[in-house]
C-alpha cells in the first residue's frame, strides 16, 4: 500500500478503535447532538478529527464492537505502523 493510503487507513482504524473503546462517550455525545452536522462539528472540536475520521467514527457499526472484529483492526493498526516505520505500541 502506498505510503499516503497507509497513513490514512490508519488514521481510519486508529478513529475505529477510539470509537469503539470510547462508544459510552461517543453515544452520549451523538444523543446530545440535533443532527449528523452537529456531531461532526462536536467531533472534529473535542477530538480533532477530520472529516474523514469523522466519518468512519460515525460509521461504526454494532458488528465493529465484537472482540474478533477488534482484535483484527488492532492487528491491521499494528501492521500499517510496521509498513510506516513506526511504534507498533
């Protein structure tokens, strides 16, 4: 994979896991919100996501919780990290 679409797949996983480990807060934060607009704005404010983080945070699904399902994002976040050269903890 080159390295841009390396780095922004991560991005996209890294946003998967944070919403997943997160998904109290993320809930919380979604019912207090009037519309998908508001949440991206509240989104990007409080955590510095970008649209497309944005995106794949609101996009989770209930199938992305389970444990298989976790366990293979934080395996694909560890192996874009390797390809990237970076920490893998």
């Amino acid at each position: 994979m080159p390295p841009s679409n390396a780095r922004a797949r991560l991005a996209g996983v890294e946003c998967l896991l944070w919403a997943i480990e997160h998904r109290v807060e993320l809930q919380e934060l979604a019912v207090q919100c009037a519309d998908r607009d508001e949440l991206q704005g509240s989104l990007k404010r409080l955590h510095q996501f970008d649209d497309g983080q944005c995106n794949f945070v609101m996009s989770l699904s209930v199938s992305h919780m389970t444990r298989k399902q976790q366990a293979y994002l934080k395996e694909e976040r560890d192996q874009l990290r390797q390809e990237l050269g970076l920490d893998t903890h």
